[in-house]
C-alpha cells in the first residue's frame, strides 16, 4: 500500500538550535519527494523537492535529504528562529494506470519557543 | 506575479446545501489541482485539472466535482454537504502538473453546520 508516513507528529525546540524530521514512504514507482511548510490557517509554501538521484538539496537553512534504498527522507533546520513555527509536511506522486494522484504524510508540528 | 487566488476566504452552509468555490491560478499555468485538508486526515488530493480536463483524480464520493474554464480558472463544487465536509480546502496551479512544482492558494476555510 502506498503510504507516507511522519515522525514525530509533534516537535518543540528552544529558538537557536538544530532539528530533523522524518518521512518513511512506502510509494512505487518513485518519481520526487516535496516537502511543504504550513503556517497556521495558511497554504503550504514548497521548501525543496528530491527526485530518485538526489541525497542531499538545501534552501537557506533547510536542508533535505533523500535515501531511496531505505525509503527515507529527512529535513533538518538550522538555528531555528520563531518564524520556523510550522507544520512540515511530505508530499509523494503516486502513479497509477491512468490516473496519478499525491499522497501526503500526516505533518509534523513544530513549535519554535525563545 | 499575482499569486493563487481563492475565493471566498470563509464559507458557511448547512447540512444539505450545496456549494462552489474558486480558484484563480497563477497566469500561464494550466493545470489546477484540489485538496481538502482536515484535522483528522490532513491533506487529501481531490482531483487535478489539466486544460479544462480532469486528468488525474483522488479517493472521493462523486459530491465532489469540478470544473476549468479555458482561462484557466477552476471551480470546486461540493453537493449535499456533509457535516464531515467542514474542511480547509486549498488549491494548487502548476505549469506542468501535480508531479512537478505547484504554488497553493490560501484556501477556503468550509464549516456546515
């Protein structure tokens, strides 16, 4: 079954330091990977997409990679600020005969505290 | 560049009742795509539109419908709303379509009552 899954659903880190998320997808074929942020009562803003042969694509202080041997892909942010105070969320195109569709993780919540 | 433009902002219908919403893209893009975001099950594909075509489409009930005019522009239509339709629902335009890069609109928050 294609699925993309999350971790953690929910995250709270002090102002100025690292994190990473998580996203395991189960989807075949694979073609690319996005990753959206979403303030609240707001529509995602794209922060980078992966395709098959990319590990590594940075947008400022995001940074994505991608391992498709293991189905995973992570994005880590550095020296958070307030502004970061965002869901996070996976984004997968699922091929199917005729039809195409996107599957889309569950989010990540996370909360910037100074 | 204007950017994806949903209207209205906020609706409120009752049980029953049906509604459409809009959506303006991005000019030059051609393909439309909808989503229906809830608490309980995040972000779900609706269906994508593609030169007034529907090209590709998710797992919803036929209430759910659409349209794309040949600017571009698309309609939503929900008939016989549900209370569990209550939903931020958001549309996306792309150039190309859903695989490659698309911008999204601010939504429209739905509440039926």
């Amino acid at each position: 079954k294609n699925q993309v899954e999350q971790s953690p659903q929910s995250l709270i880190i002090l102002e100025g330091k690292n994190c990473t998320l998580q996203c395991n997808y189960t989807v075949s074929p694979f073609s690319n990977l996005r990753w959206y942020k979403q303030d609240t009562g707001r529509g995602p803003v794209s922060l980078t997409i992966m395709t098959f042969s990319e590990n590594t694509k940075s947008n400022g202080r995001y940074t994505a990679t991608l391992d498709a041997d293991t189905k995973q892909s992570s994005l880590h942010i550095t020296a958070s600020q307030l502004s970061d105070s965002a869901s996070y969320i996976c984004v997968v195109p699922i091929r199917e005969v005729g039809n195409e569709k996107l599957t889309f993780g569950t989010g990540t919540r996370l909360t910037i505290i100074p | 560049k204007a950017g994806v433009t949903q209207t209205p902002r906020y609706l409120i219908k009752t049980r029953g009742q049906q509604v459409t919403l809009s959506c303006s893209p991005i000019s030059g893009h051609r393909s439309v795509s909808w989503y229906q975001q809830t608490p309980g099950q995040g972000l779900q594909f609706l269906f994508e539109y593609f030169s007034e075509t529907q090209r590709n489409k998710g797992n919803f009930p036929g209430r759910f419908s659409g349209r794309q005019f040949s600017n571009s522009r698309s309609e939503m239509n929900v008939s016989t709303l549900e209370l569990g339709d209550s939903a931020l629902y958001l549309c996306a335009s792309s150039f190309e379509g859903i695989r490659y890069g698309y911008t999204f609109g601010s939504g429209t928050r739905l509440t039926v009552v």
